[in-house]
C-alpha cells in the first residue's frame, strides 16, 4: 500500500484557487476551508448533481476541517498510475444453524406404503 493514498469523495460547491499552493472550498451549508492542492487528487465525474472531488481522507478528518462531509464513499489514490481506485469493504459473516432437537418417529406419513 505503499504507492496509495486513500482518499473520500467530498461534495462541494465551489472549488477555487486562490494561490498556487492553495484552494479555497465551499461546502453546501456555507463553510469554508482551506485544501493545499497536495491534498486534492482527482475531480469525482461519478457525481452528477454537484461537484466533488477525491481529498485525501487524513486531511478531512482533521479536527480544524470545517466543511460538512461524509465518509461513505472512499477510493484509493495510485500515485504511480495517477487514477482513483476502488475501496472494498470485505465482511466475512458465520452462518450459525438453529438448533433442532431430534424426533422420535423419523417416518413422513404421505410417503409410506
């Protein structure tokens, strides 16, 4: 994992620069913050009713991260691929089967001669 960054997609309403180190975002509630442009990977094209944008998961979770977020979809940034990959989650659940107690009488009634 080495070569990876993870990374969430972040909605916003306006992502604008404002140095050449520096954007300035605008969540949809009003707040603001700053991003360094090391910390923004990728625009999220999969997003279609607002824009949003792949920011490196360690940045937003900053205490001082003012903007209105949400960490459901996250991806992993390939530094030497320059591309957004997929963040899979795997479960691994045991299936437990009820417990039945023995019969006396085995025999189904409709299938005997």
């Amino acid at each position: 994992m080495g070569n990876k960054i993870k990374v969430i997609s972040v909605r916003l309403k306006s992502l604008v620069e404002i140095t050449e180190k520096c954007y300035k975002a605008e969540d949809w509630e009003g707040n603001f913050a700053l991003i360094p442009k090391s910390q923004v990977f990728a625009r999220d094209y999969d997003v279609q009713k607002s824009e949003a944008w792949w920011i490196s998961e360690w940045f937003a979770k900053k205490e001082d991260f003012k903007l209105v977020i949400s960490f459901k979809k996250k991806g992993w940034y390939n530094i030497n691929k320059k591309i957004i990959e997929p963040n899979y989650t795997i479960e691994i659940k045991h299936n437990i089967p009820e417990k039945i107690n023995p019969v006396a009488n085995n025999t189904i009634k409709r299938l005997k001669r």
